[in-house]
C-alpha cells in the first residue's frame, strides 16, 4: 500500500483540489479533500454529495431521432453498414455541452460514402459537442443520410417506452447525468475525544464539465433543496412529557449579515447566494439559469441587463431593487456604461 502525503489544514476547514486529470476528451478526473471534519461528518457529507452528483447534476444528450427513411428501429437501409439501432446507439453516446432549457432540434445530412461523425451534427448554437470523433455510421454507397434530431437537458435517466414512437421518429435511451462516478473515502486521525477526519471525494465525469465545476453544481443544488427550511418563520415543538411549547429561533441569513454590519466587518458579497434571500422563487430561478448566483454576481448587471434575461418583468427587477436597498443600500444602474 502507497502513502500519500496530503498538507491539509488542522483548524479552518477548507477544501481542495489535490487531484486533476483529463482521461481522455469524455472522461475527466478529480479528487479533492475537505478538513478538518468531526468524527461522523465526513460520512454525512460524502454520502450526500456522492447522491447529489450522480442524481442531481443536469446534463445534455440526443433523446429522439427521425428519418422518413427508416420503417422501424430494427430495421437495415442499403448502403449504410449499421442497422438503425446500432445508430440509435451510437448516437446515445454523443456527448454534448450546453446550458439550454426545454428542447431543441438539430439535423444531420450527409451523402456518401464516408464516416459519418458526431462533427456531421448540425446543432444550435448553444449546444457544444464534446467529442467531435464519436462514431455514429458508414455509408459505403453515393447515398444521403438525413436524420432529425432532439436534444433535451434534464437531470437523471430516462428509459425509451415501447408506445413512445411517433411520427416515424424513435427515442433514445437518455443519460443525462455528466458524472460517470463518484467515490468517497474518510481518513480518521488524532486520539481520543480529539480525533478528526479527512474526507476525499473521487469524481468521474463524461467532459461535459470538469470534476471541480461538478463539485461547484451538485453543492449548490443540494442548498437549494435546504433552502426552505431556512425560510421558516417560526416552528413550534410540543413536548409530550409536560406540553410546554418550545419556540425554535429563527435562523436566516439576514441575522448573519446584520451581525457582519454590527462588527462592521466587510461583507464577501461573493459568498451571498441570491437564492438565500427573501425573493420569489421564480425569480431566483431565471438569475441561477443566467448564472447569477451571488450577490456579486448581481451587481455586476445593469437594470437593462436584468430585463434581457428570459421570462424576467420590470416587477422583477423593483423587487431586486428594493431587496438591495432594504438590506444593503444599493441601487443598480439603469445602463450598463
């Protein structure tokens, strides 16, 4: 057994990368650590963050195909090598990039006889393919090969059902979810009442997105599933034994930045989150979609920018600007100069 060295801090905790590699152009590495931990810590947070990056990170892939040409999956065309299921196949394994919602068509038409490729995909502009290389079809005969397809980013996987067909066109198994794999392990050290833990975490990606960027989703998506409970405005516990009525503190974000005020320590408004503060859902939403996550990312737009964004209202954008004048006394400019 090989031992490593890794420096790690002993009284803040911190995380970092101490691993990074690129396998290949669909298959990324990165391992990285989080100290120091409570004994039970690290087994909480790893089997946490191990379910939120295999189940809860998003990704892009083909789900559906169509051809007039193809009388079912099963089927064989003269002049192509593949049956249309092998092709189906093929093109479940394109990996693409992108940071589209809904669905979106893209085509591929080639004549040959060559290779066809995952570079022969003609998609939107906002969808990028990882590997150009992929394998999708031979044509060994001067004929055309026109397939319509639909692309779709969602979180998961989705089996095709047998009464899916329609329309001549056939779905594809989809793979949305990036991370191939993720492990995670615990390093225990000190003695006694002392003793600490190390937690590693092992991530595999398709190269849709590295291992770090990974890491950065599957955390912030698992705050957003406890972001309710920090809104709470008030729980009551009845105690069975004597019912008396225990109030629970209110716990939210804003105490901590009226404390930060009060010792009139300067606030990292990188580390405030919008969707920690008191604005609809909705609207916390159309910012996380345009990557505008923290409070610093908030700033660095213009009121006109705001009413760009998809599905945003001037109502939107006044209650932005009351929420930064309420609690930090901040006005967003009209225009960006």
């Amino acid at each position: 057994m090989v031992r490593e060295k890794v420096t790690v801090s002993t009284r803040t905790l911190e995380w970092k990368c101490v691993e990074s590699r690129a396998d290949s152009k669909r298959l990324y590495y990165g391992r990285f650590i989080l100290s120091p931990l409570m004994k039970g810590q690290a087994d909480t947070i790893g089997i946490a963050m191990r379910r939120a990056l295999l189940g809860e990170i998003e990704g892009t892939c083909i789900t559906r195909a169509k051809s007039e040409k193809i009388p079912h999956e099963y089927s064989t065309i003269v002049g192509i090598q593949e049956s249309i299921h092998e092709i189906l196949m093929n093109l479940k394994e394109v990996v693409l990039r992108s940071n589209l919602y809904g669905i979106r068509n893209a085509s591929i038409c080639v004549s040959g006889p060559g290779y066809v490729t995952a570079q022969d995909i003609i998609s939107p502009p906002s969808v990028e393919i990882v590997d150009n290389t992929q394998h999708i079809a031979s044509l060994t005969e001067p004929i055309d090969l026109c397939i319509g397809l639909q692309i779709e980013r969602n979180r998961g996987y989705r089996i095709k059902t047998p009464n899916n067909f329609q329309d001549g066109s056939y779905p594809i198994d989809a793979v949305f979810m990036p991370v191939r794999n993720a492990n995670h392990s615990i390093h225990s050290y000190g003695n006694g009442n002392e003793k600490q833990e190390i937690l590693f975490l092992e991530i595999w990606t398709n190269g849709s997105l590295t291992p770090k960027e990974a890491l950065h989703e599957a955390s912030r998506n698992l705050i957003d599933l406890f972001i309710p409970f920090l809104h709470a405005e008030e729980e009551n516990l009845n105690l069975e034994d004597n019912q008396h009525k225990v109030t629970l503190p209110l716990f939210t974000f804003h105490d901590r930045l009226a404390k930060l005020r009060k010792n009139k320590k300067k606030i990292a408004l990188k580390y405030i989150f919008i969707d920690q503060s008191e604005l609809p859902p909705r609207i916390y939403t159309c910012l996380k979609r345009s990557n505008i996550h923290t409070l610093l990312d908030l700033l660095n737009n213009s009121q006109e920018d705001l009413m760009k964004l998809e599905h945003f209202r001037i109502e939107d954008v006044k209650k932005i600007l009351g929420f930064l004048e309420k609690h930090f006394k901040i006005d967003l400019p009209k225009n960006k100069f």
